[in-house]
C-alpha cells in the first residue's frame, strides 16, 4: 500500500541511508509516497538529500510513478547496442519497451543482465543466477551503485551534484 511505501522509504532515511535503489513502478500519483520522497531529498543524508532513483516502467508508453515524481531520478533500460529498448531493438526481446519521456534522467543497460538467485526451489532458475534479468528494474540497480560509488569519493556531495555528474558522465 502507498503507506507501507511511504514508511518503507522514511524508515531508510531515518537509519542512514545514502541511496534508495526503487526497482518498481506503477500506480497512481499517491501524497504519501511523494511527500516521502520529497522529505528523502530535503532531509536525509544530514539535510544533503539521499539520492532515488527509481525505475520509469516496462510498458513503451509514459514514465509511471513514482519516477514521475521531481524527487526522484527516473532510470530507463538501454540495449546491448546503447539504445533504449523498445519492442523493434534488435535484441530479440519485442514484447517489451522503457517508457520515455521528460522524467527519464539517464538510460542504463537493461537487457540480459546477470544477477544472482534465491538457491532452491525458491528461486527463479535452477541455478544460483539468471542470466536474464530485464527491464528498468535491472537498470535501476546499476545508477544506485554509481551513486553510491560518486558518494563513496565524495560524501559532502548534495543529492542534486550526485544526479549532476551522473547525467554528465
């Protein structure tokens, strides 16, 4: 529900969170999850922002919520070949696109990416790892982990220089 959500990002800015990787999308405008994400980049980090960016969905259409949201920084999901995916890339995957539009801040690879598993029968595969973890929630992960490397060198660094030199590089 938008208030677990909402309490979910609270509850990782109040125990220190830098980051707030969001690999979900979709819903409607919701008050409470903005508000909390508004309150992650005014206040967390000691009132330097924590950094969010969040994934713009799956569907080819318009970016969803909450990367919509001015708080957050919307990730689309590129191609092996540094396009965005759409279902015509020549990547075999057509049923498929990263949403576009305005509130998209930067594109990361999407496509075929390699992750671990949970082991057993829990898991996606038989294995430890799938090979083919998708979508702008692949694409997500990836900008998290440059923020957090761009903060690891220089943790004085505001939410909006850390998004800054991401777009830049």
């Amino acid at each position: 529900s938008d208030s677990i959500i909402a309490r979910g990002i609270r509850t990782a800015v109040a125990r220190g969170a830098d980051v707030l990787s969001n690999s979900w999308a979709g819903g409607s405008a919701s008050s409470a999850i903005q508000s909390a994400f508004r309150e992650a980049r005014t206040l967390g980090r000691g009132g330097k922002g924590c950094f969010s960016p969040c994934a713009t969905g799956n569907n080819n259409g318009p970016v969803l919520y909450p990367a919509k949201y001015p708080e957050c920084f919307g990730v689309g999901a590129s191609t092996p070949s540094d396009r965005r995916q759409s279902p015509t890339a020549p990547d075999g995957e057509n049923w498929w696109g990263s949403n576009y539009g305005p509130e998209v801040d930067v594109v990361a690879p999407g496509v075929r990416i390699y992750t671990t598993d949970m082991m057993g029968a829990s898991g996606y595969t038989g294995s430890n790892y799938v090979p083919n973890f998708n979508g702008t929630s692949s694409a997500t992960p990836h900008v998290a982990g440059v923020g957090a490397l761009v903060l690891s060198v220089d943790p004085a660094l505001t939410v909006q220089e850390v998004e800054e030199i991401i777009k830049r590089t």
